[in-house]
C-alpha cells in the first residue's frame, strides 16, 4: 500500500499486566538489527543501485513531508514513488535501482514515465530551477543547462566550464545537435512553459530516444511556500527528501514568523511598475503574479496597481503616470534597466528618461528600488527558491524605521547603490558544495536561524573526490547493480545477509516454541 508521508503505526491494545513472549522480544531485536544493517536513510549518491532486493522492505525510510506545494504530490511505495503533476495530467514512476521496475499494467494513465533513481546526470533547462538541485548538494548533477550567460552562482559556471557543461536551449536541434545524448542525461526537467514542448519523453532523434522528459510546474502556485515546496519535488529524484522536507520547513516557519513579526506596522503604498523602450515608444507595466502580490502584503506593503485608464498596449502615459505614482511611499522597479545601461542595453531610465522621474516622490525620496542587488540573473534564480530571504529584504524596505536586522540580497537601492555584477568563477571555493541558505534569523527567535545543508561541502567532496564513496557508505547502497556489496573499506565482499539470517530466525524460533 501506497503512503503519502511517514505515519506512526498504533500500537496494539494489550492487557497491563500481559507480557511478552521471550521469542517475541528476540524477534523485536531481530528486526530492529536488520533494519540497523540496511541502514535508516534513503539510498543517495547517483545511480546508487540497491545490493538486494526484498519486497517487505521500505526503500525510502526518508519521506517529503512539508507538502506545501499545489503542483505536484507523491504517493510512496515499498520500492517506488508516484509523482503526479495534476493540472498538467503527467506522472512519473521512480524506482529504486537495483529493484524491479514496477509492472506497467498497473499505472492506467498513458505517457506515464518509469524512471530508475536516485538519477545522476541531469538538463535543467531553467535558470529559476538552479537553486532546487543546489540547495541539495546535487548541482554536480547539472550536465545540462541553459546558455552560460544566464549562470550567475559563481560554482556553476566553474563547472560548466570544467567539466564540459552543454546549452541544452539556445538554438536547440535535436536532429543535428542532441546536448541530452552528448552528455548522457538521465532525466530533462523542463520548463513549465512551451518553449520545450519539442521534449517529449523517448521521441526519437538521430541520436536516439530523449531519456524521461519531466516537468516543474512552479506557475501551479499561487503562495511562497509552494514555490519552495519544489525543492522537494526535486530531492525525489536524488532520494534527498530528509534534506528538502528540513530546509522548506525551515524557510516556512522563518517566513510565518517574520509575516507575525510585521503585522502591526502601518501599510506602506507601493508602486510596482517599470519600463521598456522599443521602436521609439516608452511602455509602462505594472503586472505582478499573484503570489508575489501577497508576499508584499505579507511584509505590510499595498500594491496601488496602475493608473486609471492604463492601456499596455499603448505608450505610457507619463503624466496619468507621475500623478499615480505620488500615491505611492515606495517604488519597486521590478525590470533591470533603470540604471545606466548594464546588460548591452542602450536604453535605461537614469540615461534617457531620469528628467520624466525626477519628481516621482518615491525616487525623490530615495525609497526606489530594483532587482538587482545580487546581479539580475539571480532575482530569477536564487531568490525564486529563498522567498523568505526577498521578504525580509522587502520588510527593510517598507519599515525602516523597524530597525530589522538584515542587509538587503535582492532589492538594489537606485541612488545610492550599483549593480555589484554577475559573480566570477574563480570566486568558487567548492565547485560542487552545496548551495547555503541567505536568511537572518527571525527577530526574537535565534531558532530560526538558517541551517541550511548540513553538508556545506556536498557529500561528493568539492571536486568529486568522495563520490565513490557516498554511495557505498549506505549498507545497501552499491555503485554498478548487481554487483555484491563491499564494506567500506572495500576489502571484502559481502553477500545479501537478510534471507539466511531470516531462515535461522525461524528455526530458533521454532525450537524455542517447541522447548518452551
């Protein structure tokens, strides 16, 4: 039977005074020693096989237990998860390796995909999906991505310049130029958009079928818990659940309680608006996602929208503009252009526009900002996944006189701050550690304080030099399926123990009935 998370079994009703069969107890310690050998964790490390498989036995002890998104869920089995994204209709069988893929008949739904795990190479075709398989100490498994221009972690664009990551979107050909063959991908985790619509899972190509084609529907969640809630999603995959579940659970309370912290400050008016310049035309915008809507309400801010009689097919209309904008304490410029000209562009507010703002009262005042206090590529990165982080950077915003102890991540003060640029990567220290958690600790609750992974220096070592090993370490845990498993040290083989020591089990037992 299938589970969607861990649950205590009860305990059997049981006279006071009643006790234990002395074999019962052996059994009991039995168990518990067998369970001891195989190991108390989910098998990690890529393409770990398991060494044997019993089908009484529950591959994945670890669990996602936070549940906070609305774009996918799991069902748990002895040796296999069912993933289901519902508004999209796809699912995904994981099996453990090493255990026998589960019988297709049984899963009516067509398209649904069989994959072995945990998986070892991996296309993440979305720079917003990066921190999901950082955060779990798996960017090691990043073999393909997007172009190298959108990698901002300093780490990730040493690998891809070391260890030969490919592009796996810009100008994408699978009939000339297949990045997902070249590089031997397990699983494409495509973006949620259509723009990979051309990736369907074993479609045929020159260089052979597409391996499992599997989706990360962030545009399913209307809250922030739910777009950390992926983090989970994608620890499935690695069977790295216990770290996910800990950290989303982690940045979920330090958010709640940063939301408890603000909630009786005075509302702050907030503009949310930026522009674009093509073809001669000044356009204004005010669009904002819903949840990112509620994340500024969250902090005590009030989103005034657009002005009235706002067209955003037409120029901005800039005097309805300034007129709108007085209304506003604080000016969220939610676009990368308004200072001088960064990213090649040619056009930016302080160079060819600053004479139609200088008067807005929230720039005047010097309560304007923009997304690009740690490099734009990052607000569509990082910050994605650490919404509590953008929310404590917008409660220092909204409430300075809060004296809140945080430096801002995200949000770059126009006047006096500048963009400090895309990280270099000879700024790396760890090449595969793992990405660290940004949040202070909520005020008045030291508890809250990141933790963030607790293996900074990933489990495969800064350059690899421990992957080997990761997964050997797990009792049942052997790198190449079918091979016996060795100890640690690898000295000497070690032969399935379970099934002959079950056999003598009952024979004890058996005797022990007899005698007693």
């Amino acid at each position: 039977r299938g589970s969607r998370r861990r649950s205590a079994s009860a305990a059997s009703p049981r006279h006071p005074q009643a006790m234990p069969a002395p074999h019962s107890v052996f059994l009991a310690c039995f168990l518990a020693a067998v369970r001891s050998a195989r190991g108390t964790g989910n098998i990690i490390g890529g393409g770990c096989c398991a060494y044997e498989y019993d089908s009484s036995y529950d591959y994945f002890p670890d669990k996602a237990t936070a549940f906070f998104s609305a774009g996918f869920s799991v069902e748990y089995f002895k040796s296999y998860k069912v993933v289901t994204i519902p508004n999209r209709g796809e699912r995904y069988v994981l099996f453990q390796r090493g255990t026998p893929e589960p019988d297709h008949g049984q899963f009516s739904q067509a398209g649904t995909a069989f994959i072995p795990i945990p998986i070892e190479r991996a296309a993440v075709l979305s720079n917003a999906y990066f921190p999901y398989f950082e955060l779990l100490g798996e960017r090691r498994s990043m073999v393909v991505t997007t172009k190298y221009d959108y990698l901002n972690e300093p780490c990730l664009q040493k690998m891809a310049l070391e260890d030969g990551g490919l592009d796996g979107v810009t100008g994408r050909d699978l009939a000339s130029s297949n990045p997902f063959a070249t590089n031997n991908v397990d699983v494409i985790f495509r973006w949620s958009g259509s723009r990979d619509d051309d990736l369907v899972t074993g479609a045929e190509t020159t260089a052979g079928p597409l391996p499992p084609v599997v989706r990360v529907d962030t545009g399913a969640e209307t809250t922030a818990a739910g777009f950390m809630g992926w983090i989970e999603y994608v620890s499935l995959f690695f069977n790295r659940e216990r770290e996910a579940s800990r950290m989303v659970g982690e940045m979920k309370a330090r958010y709640d309680c940063i939301v408890s912290y603000v909630r009786l400050q005075p509302p702050v008016r907030v503009l949310y608006s930026s522009f674009s310049y093509r073809g001669g035309v000044v356009k204004c915008s005010f669009s904002d996602s819903t949840w990112h809507q509620a994340m500024i309400s969250h902090a005590g801010g009030e989103v005034i929208g657009a002005y009235p009689g706002y067209d955003s097919s037409g120029p901005c209309d800039m005097a309805a503009f300034r007129e709108h904008a007085e209304t506003a304490d604080v000016w969220l410029y939610k676009s990368n252009n308004f200072q001088e000209g960064r990213y090649g562009s040619t056009w930016s507010v302080m160079w060819n526009f600053s004479s139609e703002v200088a008067g807005v009262k929230a720039y005047s005042n010097g309560r304007t900002f923009d997304p690009n206090g740690n490099h734009f590529r990052d607000f569509w990165s990082s910050r994605v996944v650490q919404l509590d982080v953008e929310l404590e950077d917008l409660v220092v915003i909204l409430h300075p006189g809060l004296n809140y102890k945080h430096e801002r991540v995200y949000w770059l003060d126009v006047k006096k701050e500048v963009d400090p640029g895309r990280p270099v990567p000879d700024s790396c220290t760890c090449k595969y550690g793992a990405q660290q958690l940004k949040a202070d600790a909520c005020p008045g609750n030291p508890a809250t304080a990141p933790q963030g992974n607790l293996q900074p220096d990933s489990d495969y070592g800064c350059n690899g030099e421990l992957a080997a090993s990761v997964c050997n370490a797990h009792p049942m845990g052997v790198a190449v399926c079918g091979e016996q498993k060795e100890d640690i040290s690898g000295s000497r083989k070690l032969t399935p123990p379970v099934p002959l020591a079950s056999l003598l089990l009952l024979n004890f037992v058996a005797k022990f009935e007899i005698v007693s």
